[in-house]
C-alpha cells in the first residue's frame, strides 16, 4: 500500500485507515481508489474488526479525482477507467464505516465520503461537488447521493455553482452526523466507533444493510427486506446474550455469532 497508513486494531474492534497522498490533497489516483477497496475488502473479512474508520489529513479529506490523470482522456477511457465503479464496491463494504473528515471533502473525494455510514466533521471540513467548473459534473454517484442526503435545493446549488459548504452548514443539511473542534475529529469518530463495536456486529450488519435498502427501494419493500433482518437476528447468540444481559440486569458480551 503506497498510499494508505492502515492499523487494524486503532481501538478494540475499530481499525483505521488513513488516505496518505498529502501533497497532493489526497486526490484519488486510480491507484489510492484500488488500495482502499482492498483493505476494505480485507478488513470486512477481518472478524476482529468491527466497525472502520476512514480519513484524510488534517488539511483535506480528498480533493476529489486526480485531474492531472484524468485531463487528457477520452470519454472511452473514461468509460474503461474501473476506479469509480471501485466506490461501488466500497459503497457494498458489510461492517459499518465512519467518514472523520477535515479539510476539503471535493468531487469524488466528497462522494467518497458519503458512501460511508456517519460522518464525523472537523469544523474546517468543507464539502463540495466542483466538477462543473472543470466541464464537467459528479460522475461516481455525488448527484444521487447528494439529492438523497441534502435534498434537491441544496443539491442543485452544489451541483450547478461548484460552490463549497461548511461543516456547520452541511450539519445544517444532514450530510454530516456531527462537527467537532478540529483537534478532535479523529476521536470523536473512534468514541462513536467504539459504541458502535459494543453493540452486536450481526445486528449492526443487518441493520446496516437495511437502512441502505431505503435508498434503493420502494417502501414496501424495504419494509420487507428489514423484516426478513430482524427475524435473522434471532438465530444469533448475540440476540440471546443481548436480551439475558437485560434481564439479569448486566452489560452483554457480543461475540458476534
Ligand atoms: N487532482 C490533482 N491534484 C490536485 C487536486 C486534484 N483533484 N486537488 C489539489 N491538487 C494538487 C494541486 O495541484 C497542488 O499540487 P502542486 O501544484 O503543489 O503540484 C496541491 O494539490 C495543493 O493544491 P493547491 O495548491 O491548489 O491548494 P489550495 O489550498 O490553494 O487549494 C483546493 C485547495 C482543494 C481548493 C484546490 O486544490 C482545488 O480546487 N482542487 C481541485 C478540486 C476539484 O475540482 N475536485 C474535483 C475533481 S473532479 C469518474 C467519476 C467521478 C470522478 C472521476 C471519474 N468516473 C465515473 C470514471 C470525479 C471527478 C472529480 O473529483
């Protein structure tokens, strides 16, 4: 890995990985894309991890795609370019996934953030979809995603004048779950992460997948798939041991089974 600092074990249940292009904004080469589908592919099959956090630097989050890689092709190399069709893959990532974002979250750098689960926000972070200032528009799913977490005013503001928002702002909106002094980002989202690795990984899977189920539903659907889930959760241990820890009155011990 070039461009990734990864730690499997940051907390109890939690690993870390960490964009590391800083010179160049951690812009996504081709290369950085591939490298964080494989570590995330590596760590969803890694049954001590729990729940990941992924980063940037203090100064951005991503820039978005590498412009300087991306400036001289074709429409066809673009179509043949597999790197965006990699966030797919990471958007399938099992085990909960929380953005700590600083600085620039830009074009497919904001896109990539929001295909994580929760965002954690410095008060520095900005969000912005500027592709249209380039000729260009989001192409690795920023209008889709944006509109269902913003809604389609703000979207269109976004979209259309390549503008920035603040983290306050984009807290405003709800495409970040909370905004903390910048010393603290990083920690906040290991505290979120670590009540999150507390909890059963089955239910949170299963929960997980349910929640991203309204986003590719309709209702009725969707309320079938999260009941087909919920029934699931009692054929595992952890349900057991979740409901006898209530009743006897002490803290449970998830195992994930
Ligand atoms: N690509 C390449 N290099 C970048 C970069 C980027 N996106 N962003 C910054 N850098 C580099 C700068 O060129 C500079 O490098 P040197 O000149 O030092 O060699 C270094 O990072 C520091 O940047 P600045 O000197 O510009 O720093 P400032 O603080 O003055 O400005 C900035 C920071 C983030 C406002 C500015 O760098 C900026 O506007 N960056 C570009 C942001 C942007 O337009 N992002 C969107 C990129 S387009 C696809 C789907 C989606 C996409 C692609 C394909 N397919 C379906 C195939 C996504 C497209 C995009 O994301």
């Amino acid at each position: 890995m070039d461009f990734l600092l990864i730690t499997p074990q940051a907390r109890p249940g939690v690993a870390l990985i960490q964009l590391n292009r800083p010179k160049e904004l951690n812009a996504l080469n081709g290369q950085l894309v591939r490298e964080i589908r494989d570590a995330l592919q590596a760590l969803d099959a890694d049954e001590a991890v729990r729940v990941v956090v992924l980063t940037g630097s203090e100064r951005a989050f991503a820039a978005g795609a590498d412009i300087k890689e991306m400036a001289g092709k074709t429409a066809v190399d673009m179509f043949l370019d597999e790197r965006f069709a990699t966030l797919e893959q990471i958007r399938r990532f099992r085990k909960p996934l929380i953005g700590a974002v600083s600085g620039f979250a830009l074009g497919g750098g904001c896109e990539l953030a929001m295909t994580c689960d929760m965002l954690v926000a410095s008060e520095t972070a900005q969000f912005g979809q500027p592709e249209i200032r380039l000729g260009t528009m989001p192409g690795a799913g920023g209008t889709q995603r944006l509109a269902r977490a913003v809604g389609k005013a703000k979207a269109m503001e976004m979209v259309l004048t390549g503008e920035f928002i603040s983290a306050h702002e984009a807290h405003r909106v709800g495409l970040v779950n909370r905004v903390v002094p910048v010393g603290q980002y990083l920690e906040e989202a290991f505290r979120l992460a670590a009540r999150i690795a507390a909890m059963s990984p089955v239910a949170a899977r299963l929960a997980k997948e349910s929640i991203n189920r309204v986003f590719e539903t309709h209702l009725e659907e969707g309320l079938h798939f999260e009941r087909k889930n919920f029934y699931l959760t009692f054929a595992s241990e952890d349900q057991k041991e979740g409901m006898a820890a209530f009743v006897e009155k002490r803290k449970p011990d998830f195992k994930g089974r």
